[in-house]
C-alpha cells in the first residue's frame, strides 16, 4: 500500500451528476449493479472504488493511488511528445503506435501532447487508438492528450485543412478587449477539441509583453496587466467550461508561463541557452503576477512555470534563488501554493531535466540543420543529474514534467531517498483527479465520423473570421480613402491577386496606374541565432524597418498613388517610416486576405485598440528595462490606442 495521502484540497471540480454516463470501452469489460453499469478498469471483476462514478474524482483519485506501485505513479506524472514515425516529438500525420505503446506499457506514461496534423476524422482515431491500448493497462487509466494552440489564423496557410477554425492570435483577442467574446472564443476551441479526443490545452499565456523584442510576444494578450487579466480569466472560463473547477465536459487548461517569462533579456527567448534570464534587475514580480490572478479566479486546472531565471530578483525583499522556474520553491511553493493558494497541478515546460549539450550551448556548426536531439532546458541547474533535477523539481512543487517519458529516473530518486513515496502521493492525487473530473475513465473515446462530420465548422469559421476583422487596430487614416469602392483599381504588395478580383477590384502592375495601393507587411525581425533549433524559428533582434526592407520599399515604391498599409503585428513594430508614408495605417494579428478585402469596403467602424504600445525608435526600446509594461519614450501609439 502507497503511503498515506496528505495534502490539501485540490482545486474545486462541479459534483458528477447522479445519472448514468456512457461508457466507452475497447479493453474492459462491464460490471452491471442493478440498472447501473461500470467499467472493470483493473479487470478483477468486481467494482472497486476507484471505477465507481458515483463517487466524488478526490475519493476515486485517492483509491486509485493508493493501488499503485511506484513506477505507476511515476508514470502517471510525466507528459510525453506522443512519437510519429521518424519524429521523436510527434509531427506526422500517425501515431508510431510501437513507440508509443511502450511509453504507455513500460513506462506507465498517459499524459501525450499531440503534434499531429491531419484530417479531424484521422486524428480522433489515432486518439482511440492511444486511449485503447492505456485502457488494456493494469489499472485502465485513460490518456490526457494535450494540445498547443492551433486556432491562429496564418498567411497562406490552408484554413480548413486540420479542421480548427482560425481567429487572430491571442494579441488581436486582447484587441478586441471583450471578455464574454474571449468566453465564446475559447468555448468554440474547447468543443473542437473534445470532439477530437483532445481534453487539455496548453494556454493560455498571461505572461506580460514588458519587453518589446521579445520573440514570444506573439502568443500574450499585451502588456496590459488588467486587460490580461481579463482575458485569461475568460479564456479559461470558455476552455473550462465554467468557472467552478472541471467537469466532463471541460478541457482543462494550462496558464503559462509562472511567472516573469515576458522580461526576457534582451528580447531573446529561454528556450535557448543564450536566452536563459529575464531581467528583474531593480524590479519586482507584481505586475508580472497579477494576470494570473485571473487564471485562479476560473480555478485554472494547470500552471506551467517559465523556463527561465529571474535575473537579480528580489521580490518583497526576498532574493530569489537563480534557477530556473521549475526549480525554484520561492515561486512555486511559497508564492503560488502559498501566497496564492494553488491547488491544481503544476506542470512543467518541457526538457527541463535533460542535459543542454554543447550543441544546445553554442549552436549548431554552419552546414548542419539545427534539429531538436541537442535540446534541454535545466537552467541554473546544469551541473546536477538528472536525477537530481527531478528531485529538485519535485522538491520545488512541480507535480508532472513535460516533453519527458523519463519515470525510471523518478523511481530512482525514491530507491535513493532523495524523494519520499508520498510526494508522488500528492502529484499524483492531483493529475488523477482532474483526469475522474473530466470523465476520461467513463469513456476517453471520440466518434471520427462525427468529427468529420462537424469539423471544419463554417458557423464557427464564420465567428472566426468576424473575429480577425474586429481585431484590426486603425492606427493612421490621413485621406478618406476607405470604405474602397468596387471597380477601383490596385496595386498589391503580399495580396492575393484573386482575393482582390473575387472582391471586386481590378488589379494593376504599376502603382502609378492604381487607384491606390494595398500593402501586405510584417513586423522586422533579424534572426542572429539560426544555428539554434528555436533561434531558427524565432523573430529576434530589432524592430526598426530598415532601408532594404521589402515591405517599406513596397510602401516607398508607391510613389503618389495613396498608400493603404497593415502590418503583421507579431511584436510592437516601429512603424515610423510606413506611418509617415501611408494614407491609411492598420495594424493587424492575423487577418486573411478576404476579410482584409472586407474590412476595407464595409463602411463599418474600426474599434480595437492596441494591447501593447508601438515605440517611437529603436533607442527609446533599448532605453527601456525588460521588466516593466509601457515604459517607452514617446511612444508612436500607446497602449489602448486606435481610431475609430
């Protein structure tokens, strides 16, 4: 028998209504109480308490743990990639079901994050598939598969082709400002994924956008805390399906990253070794901490710490140990279990107990593709194991690591003493209980008829799209060029020549033969680390346009013809020399070209704001700290700006 269980309650979850679930079964047979029936998880033939849904998720969490072995706790706390074939980390359109199998049999692991990208109907089988082969485990417990964010509208990207709908990116949510929009949007992602078999998302973020090039900042809702705030809480609320705590028909959420992440040094990201500190040099944690308060107002089920070190912090006289989050017990028991009163699970980011090899430090040599195998995260812990990081980890709060499959390495450090039985105990009470909660161990199954039947949805596509055109920021309208009139003709710089002819328009070579211009451009970027895996992903460096610039050569090549400009804001551009030039300035999150078109002849308002200020200059940027939210010199456009 498991040790016994002492730890505090978890987070609220609705009561399991009295009435009869449906079960889904591939593996177990049926028990038959009167007119009710079970699922024989452990196969014994008998209903033991744990397989009982009449019982609260605590009381079946806590039978379930104390029949155990350590290897299964182990297991239960470790948030494996789900392989694809020739892909460690997923991306594929089929499960490698040998591999995975083996981290669910052996290493008794069922929590995946899917990375797969395939039709709706394809992806709830390969779901089954993983939930078939956990129910002929032992014990029958259900995979949780999580999900990063893949409702984001992008440029050229086929909207309809895994079946998500696509808004703006969680900046242009933050655009509109709409708290019950910001309900509505993620309680449409939540009913996408749970008809998908997916039951846990990994977001939202409520880390602040304080440093402006930073590469991240795509993914935040601004650098607004108290509209962050806002949006977080109702984003949590529609994914959760209320604010009372999980029920069956939630999927849980992942608020990230606690707590500091956007203070990146800078600008560069800690998923790098370059990147490893956010700045807090004379600076505290309060504006960073409170958008997740609103994430505990919705009685968020999942935090997940920043990968990095708080550089120099001293938070209410308190200096704060330099290790990353996921070591570090000041920021997870002291503030966020104890200050805070969390009592949900705290999930890692991922790779943090793997080693950062020499390629992970210097980068890739010239020739070579920078490829994920060189990739671990143990920041201000390198030089321990990986045991000893587990144990660290453990001993700071964390309850389940992500990216890993490694619960050998937790058995051990219990065999060696470093970690006590019944700290697993805890972790696994938590994740277990959220797992009863949304109704995994009655039925983890999905129909994939009926999930290509209701995905892509065009109803939910359409609210998507309203969305993107709501999210548009006009920043500049010098001339009264808009609403455009059909027949005029245009000259398109990163625009769809049939999205402007379906619109109406005649479309000219030259712009001196237009009526006006249309311009396509994104935030600058530089890219100075492409021989690191993320630093060939990520937009690093200045946000200044420079001269050879295509986009603001577009802008320039215009001449006299009236220039119509919006650009991709990923991070807050300067835009200094297009807003000089263009007649008509928009800023934008994520828009495709037919609501663009839309949007330009509609005749309807604009009414979002910008969730971060615009800097003036490149100098006012690099005179700003990391730390701190709207800090720059004579901004272009502050926060909150936009014209109506």
């Amino acid at each position: 028998m498991a040790n016994a269980i002492t730890l505090a309650l978890a987070i609220p979850f609705t009561a399991l209504a009295a009435d009869q679930p449906t079960l889904g079964a591939r593996g177990s047979d049926i028990i038959k109480q009167g007119s009710l029936t079970f699922k024989d998880l452990n196969k014994d033939g008998a209903l033991t308490p744990y397989e009982d849904w009449r019982l609260s998720p605590r009381q079946r969490a806590e039978d379930l743990v104390s029949r155990m072995t350590i290897a299964e706790k182990a297991g239960v706390m470790m948030h494996g990639s789900a392989p694809a074939p020739g892909s460690v980390i997923g991306r594929g359109e089929v499960y490698d079901l040998p591999a995975v199998r083996a981290m669910i049999v052996d290493d008794k692991v069922n929590t995946f994050i899917t990375r797969l990208t395939t039709s709706p109907a394809s992806l709830a089988e390969q779901n089954n598939q993983l939930q078939a082969i956990a129910e002929k485990t032992r014990l029958g417990i259900p995979v949780t598969i999580s999900l990063d964010p893949r409702n984001t509208y992008e440029y050229g990207a086929n909207a309809d082709s895994d079946g998500f709908s696509k808004w703006p990116e969680a900046l242009g949510i933050a655009a509109i400002g709409d708290e019950a929009r910001t309900v509505r949007y993620a309680d449409i992602i939540r009913q996408e994924y749970r008809a998908l078999g997916i039951t846990q998302a990994l977001s939202p973020m409520a880390d602040i956008a304080s440093e402006p090039r930073w590469s991240r900042v795509t993914g935040t809702f601004g650098d607004d805390p108290e509209l962050i705030k806002r949006m977080v809480r109702g984003y949590i609320t529609g994914m959760q399906n209320g604010r009372a705590g999980l029920n069956a028909d939630s999927v849980s959420a992942v608020v990230k990253h606690w707590v500091g992440y956007g203070a990146a040094e800078k600008g560069y990201d800690s998923h790098n070794s370059y990147g490893k500190y956010a700045d807090f040099t004379d600076r505290g944690l309060d504006d960073h901490i409170l958008p997740f308060t609103g994430a505990f107002e919705a009685n968020v089920a999942g935090v997940m710490p920043t990968y990095s070190i708080l550089k120099d912090l001293k938070h209410n006289g308190v200096e704060v140990e330099q290790v990353g989050g996921g070591f570090n017990s000041f920021l997870l028991q002291d503030l966020l279990r104890g200050k805070y009163h969390y009592r949900g699970v705290i999930i890692s980011d991922w790779l943090i107990t793997d080693d950062c090899n020499e390629k992970c430090i210097n980068g890739h040599p010239a020739g070579e593709e920078p490829d994920p195998s060189s990739l671990g995260m143990p920041w201000g812990v390198e030089k321990l194991s990986k045991v000893e990081r587990f144990a660290k980890a453990l001993d700071a709060g964390i309850d389940q690591f992500g990216g890993v499959a490694d619960s050998a390495l937790v058995v051990q450090a219990v065999t060696e003493g470093r970690i006590k039985e019944a700290r697993l105990d805890e972790s696994a009470v938590r994740i277990l209980e959220q797992k009863f909660a949304l109704g995994l161990f009655e039925n983890p199954y999905v129909d994939p008829a009926a999930a290509a039947k209701k995905l892509p949805s065009a109803g939910w596509q359409a609210e998507a799209d309203r969305a993107q055109r709501d999210a548009l920021v006009l920043l500049e309208k010098k001339a009264p060029l808009l609403p455009l009139k059909k027949g005029q003709k245009v000259w398109l710089h990163n625009i769809s020549p049939a999205a402007a002819q379906e619109a109406g328009f005649i479309v000219v070579d030259k712009p001196e033969a237009a009526d006006v211009a249309l311009v396509r451009a994104v935030a600058p970027y530089e890219q100075p680390h492409k021989n690191y895996f993320f630093g060939a992903q990520y937009h690093e460096g200045s946000l200044a346009f420079s001269d050879d610039n295509p986009d603001l050569q577009a802008v320039r090549a215009a001449g006299k013809t009236p220039v119509i400009a919006t650009v991709w804001l990923d991070r807050p551009a300067v835009l200094t020399p297009i807003a000089g030039k263009a007649s008509v300035l928009i800023g934008n999150f994520g828009v495709s070209d037919a609501v663009l078109f839309g949007a330009l002849t509609d005749g309807k308002p604009f009414t979002a704001k910008l969730p971060f200020e615009l800097p003036s200059s490149m100098a006012s940027v690099l005179k700003q700290h990391p730390a701190s939210p709207q800090d720059s010199e004579k901004p272009l456009y502050p926060t909150g700006y936009g014209l109506q």
